[in-house]
C-alpha cells in the first residue's frame, strides 16, 4: 500500500506553495488526503480550480470573528477526527498561520 500523506492548508499562498508538491506526491504513487481549513475561501477555492487540487477534506471554520484559541481548537477537533480516520504517515504544512500551526501540532500528537 502507498505511503498516505496529508496535506493541509488553508490559505491561498499556502496552496499555490503546496501545488506542485502535491502533483509530484501524486504521480510518484503516493495517496494524498489535502485537508482545507477554511482560513480563506473564495481566493483558496480558485487557487484550488487552477491546479487542480482536490480536496479531500474540508473543516470550513468561520475565520475572522473568533478568537485564535477558539479558531484553535475547532482546527485541532476537525484534525483529530481526520487523523483517527485516515492515520496519514506523512504531513506536509506550510506558513505562519493558525492552519500550519495546528497542523504541525496535530502531527507532533500523532507521531
């Protein structure tokens, strides 16, 4: 079986980063699971159109309103639950944001 890699992100530069990364995961045999945050939506959908990124998963939390710890923790409950299903052997985050933050967080808890 293909080694499984999540991918997650949630902003537009994130994805434009992350594009070719994952076309390359994907032709080299690799099953890639790309979750979205939700971070940004509009822009990051459109971004996702013109490479072709399918996403697999998508946490789709209002950003802007709440506060980080909040923003925080929803990520972390949605990527928990996508762990414990999909127990990825791979992680690939990119950036400053809250979306790599708890990426790498939830990564680290799950070793």
């Amino acid at each position: 079986m293909n080694k499984t890699v999540a991918c997650i992100f949630g902003t537009r530069p994130e994805a434009i980063k992350l594009a070719t990364v994952i076309s390359e995961l994907l032709s080299n045999g690799y099953r890639v699971i790309n979750i979205s945050t939700g971070q940004h939506t509009d822009m990051f959908d459109k971004v996702c159109q013109l490479f072709d990124l399918k996403i697999s998963y998508r946490l789709n939390l209002p950003f802007g309103a709440r506060s980080l710890t909040e923003t925080t923790t929803k990520i972390l409950a949605g990527l928990e639950e996508i762990f414990t299903k999909e127990c990825p052997e791979l992680v690939l985050v990119h950036g400053d944001t809250t979306s790599t933050f708890c990426g790498a967080l939830m990564s680290f808890y799950n070793k």
